[in-house]
C-alpha cells in the first residue's frame, strides 16, 4: 500500500514538473514574458533609488525617485533612520558623496525640512527642477551645515 501510494504521488510530481519546465521554456520571439513587463512598469514609477551612507551620524534606509499622476517624490522607505539634531532637511545634492561639512550653496536644492528621524516619508519635488544635475540625496543640518547621511541615486 505505501509503494502504491508512493509511485502515484512519484508519477503527480513527475508531470506536474515536467509540464511546469515546458511551458517556461516555450517562448516565441514575439512574446514577451509577464514577470518582465511587470518590472518595465515598476522601473516606469521608481527612477533612481539608493541607499543611505553614514555622513555625520550613522545613517540608513533606502530612497528612491518615484513618478505618481506625473508628479516626482523623494520615497524613504520604513528601514530610513537617522540621529535627531536641528534644523534638519532632505536635500538633493550634486555630487554623488557629498562632503561631511561645508556644503556650498550651489551645490544643493532645499527640498524640504525631515518630518520624522525614522520609518517611511515622502517628499514631493519641485515640478520645475532638472534632476539631472543632482547624483545623491541626503540629509543635512542647516544650522551646523553637516551632512548626517547620504544616498547615491544617480549617474
């Protein structure tokens, strides 16, 4: 009886795996596969995404340039954490690790003050400003002009 049983469930296993192989192997050039198309869009809605690096303070979390109703946001994700401190805000910055202190005016944009020191946030960004220019995002101390961490998202 347990023989019986067992070359039954043997022989289930064996068609279901095998018919399971064929049809992801049998692809013609015009089609296109579902798990792919599925990435295009997410790739379509997240630009750019990185994750912090410690600056001044010990840093972490990942952030990325998402696209909704044509408008662009800074995503932090649940994982963000950062020290508290004053006066601090997220900032697009162009290079792509920026300096730990003395960052000079031209070479960030102001996107808005930190809500929170840790978990997940959304930022809008301005309609008008070229992302091209900026690699990195990261979160700095107006009043002490120190970077507390950084994200490379960009060329």
């Amino acid at each position: 009886m347990k023989f019986h049983s067992l070359a039954i469930l043997g022989l289930i296993a064996t068609v279901c795996l095998g018919s399971a192989k064929e049809v992801t192997a049998y692809q013609t050039q015009d089609s296109t596969p579902v798990a792919t198309t599925g990435i295009t869009q997410i790739a379509a809605a997240v630009g750019q995404s990185g994750y912090f690096q410690r600056g001044e303070h010990a840093t972490q979390g990942r952030v990325s340039i998402v696209t909704r109703n044509k408008r662009r946001y800074l995503q932090f994700d649940r994982n963000f954490r950062t020290s508290s401190g004053p006066d601090v805000y997220v900032i697009l910055h162009r290079s792509s690790r920026p300096q730990t202190y003395g960052l000079r005016r031209n070479d960030y944009a102001l996107i808005a003050r930190l809500r929170r020191f840790n978990g997940s946030q959304t930022y809008a960004l301005p309609a008008n400003l070229n992302l091209s220019g900026y690699k990195s995002v990261a979160v700095w101390c107006r009043k002490f002009n120190a970077t507390f961490g950084y994200a490379s998202v960009g060329g």
